[in-house]
C-alpha cells in the first residue's frame, strides 16, 4: 500500500488527461477563490492603507537590506515554524497539518503529472511521501478537532456543532480520510468499495479547494504578509500604533487616560496569567 502510486491503476479508470485536468482546475480556482476573496473583504486595500499609515508614524527608515533580514526572519519563524501559537499542542497540531498537507498535495502532482499512468514505473519514494503526508495531515486535523478547537474548549460546546468557518477543516480531513481508505482499497482489491470512496475523494477535494470563497483557506495565504508586516511596524518604531517596550518616555506614559498607569511597569496587570487559559 504504501509504495504503490494510487493514481497509476486509475487511468485504467480516468484518463490521464483528466486527471492533470483536474489539478490544474484545483489550483486555478484556490488562485480565484483566494483573488476574490481578498477583494470582496478588501483584505489587501486595508493590509496596504495600514502599511502606509504605519510608514508615517516610523521613527526610523528600513533599508532593503533589513527587509529582506525580517523576511527571512518571517518566513524562518511564523511560517516554518508557527512560532506564533503560544499553545505548544496548538503549534504542533498546525505543524503536522501544514507539513502534511504540502507534502500531501505537492506528492499528488509529482505522481500525476510525472509518472502518469499504470505504464510508467513511480519511484516508492513518491507514494511513501503521499501516505506519510496524508497520515501527518490526519493526525494533525484530527487532534485539532476533537481536543483544540476553541469553541469546544473555551465555550463547552460539542464536537459536531458546526458553523460556516468549518468548512475548511472538515473537507481538508475528508479529503485526507478518504483519500487513505482509497488507497487501501486499491491495494487490497477489495471490489466495488474502491470506487465509493475515490468518488468521496474527489468529492471533498473539490469542496476543499473549489470553497476557497467560503471557507478560511485564504486566510493562510495572508497571514505570512501580515506576520511580515508586524516585524516591519516593530522594526521602524510605528508598533502598529500600540505602546512600546517600555513607558519610560513621555509620550509613552500620555497614552494612558488613568492616572494610576502612566507610572506603571511595563508588565502590570499580567495576574491573569496565574490561571492556565483553555483556549488557544
């Protein structure tokens, strides 16, 4: 199961063709959705007007040099590493899932678009990556969903309340699930069980990928911007309009209206750290 390339014994099945169709398809409508949705929520208009305000209120110019050390920096940190979770279990949930989801996906157009086919011979290393990444995805989504997500944990609800923003998370561990059980199926030649479930496969992926407008998979392609854009706002003394490190200067202690505040360290009022939080 795990070195046999699943796509190959489908063309017997969908041709070739329609196969690499259908990821081209998939990529154009996350490249669509996600133009869209940026758009309709004017994401990018504002990401840019809050850029330019926060260049007004710089104390210090950036080189291009120190851009490209904090980008570095951005993708190094809150990219590779989610260093942005402060939860360990939340930052290791998205990290499994992340990694499992690009090596899930990236695996899937190499054996496609590579080894097309049952003629051509894919190397076992291919289909060994698409089940380690499928697995990692697995356990990565389902971790979050039944032990993380923040209504559950936070608001005492159950497990199967649904809302609109789930739909992200419930057709990526479709697809993921049934992506797997196809798998095994064909491996195992279990007869007639191998076509219900590809057709579940392809069913969620195109929920997952054809719902960029609905779901929060945009998201993930602005957060590393804005990510970017906070170590910028830091770097040339802006701070996104917030107080900084310290209230030693003037100006600092001014922003305060309670007189009580203006005098206070830094750190006062943190006393609500003492209770470990249950959300992330």
């Amino acid at each position: 199961m795990f070195t046999i390339n699943p796509f190959s014994e489908l063309s017997e099945l969908i041709p070739v063709y329609v196969q690499q169709g259908y990821v081209i398809a998939m990529a154009i409508l996350v490249i669509g959705g996600t133009v869209i949705d940026t758009l309709h929520k004017k994401s990018a208009k504002w990401f840019f007007i809050n850029a330019k305000d926060a260049q007004k209120r710089a104390t210090r110019k950036i080189e291009s040099s120190e851009k490209l050390v904090i980008a570095a920096q951005t993708g190094m940190s809150e990219v590779l590493t989610s260093s942005e979770f402060s939860s360990k279990r939340r930052r290791l949930s998205h990290l499994f899932s992340m990694y499992g989801f690009v090596l899930f996906v990236a695996t899937t157009a190499i054996m496609i678009f590579l080894f097309p086919g049952a003629k051509a011979s894919t190397p076992a290393i291919w289909p060994m990556l698409w089940h380690v990444g499928a697995l990692m995805l697995a356990f990565g989504g389902y971790w979050f969903w039944f032990f993380i997500r923040v209504d559950v944990a936070a608001e005492g609800r159950t497990w199967y309340h649904l809302v609109k923003a789930d739909m992200f998370i419930l057709s990526l561990l479709a697809m993921v699930t049934f992506g797997l059980i196809w798998s095994y199926m064909q491996a195992t030649n279990v007869a007639g069980w191998e076509q219900l479930f590809l057709g579940l496969f392809i069913l969620a992926s195109t929920i997952l990928f054809g719902g960029v407008l609905w779901s929060k998979f945009a998201h993930m392609f602005f957060k590393p911007a804005a990510a970017y854009q906070k170590r910028i706002t830091k770097a040339d003394g802006s701070a996104e309009n917030l107080p900084t490190i310290t209230r030693d200067e003037t100006k600092q202690q001014e922003r305060h209206s309670m007189e009580l505040l203006k005098d206070a360290p830094m750190d006062m009022g943190l006393g609500i750290k003492r209770e470990r939080p249950n959300h992330y």
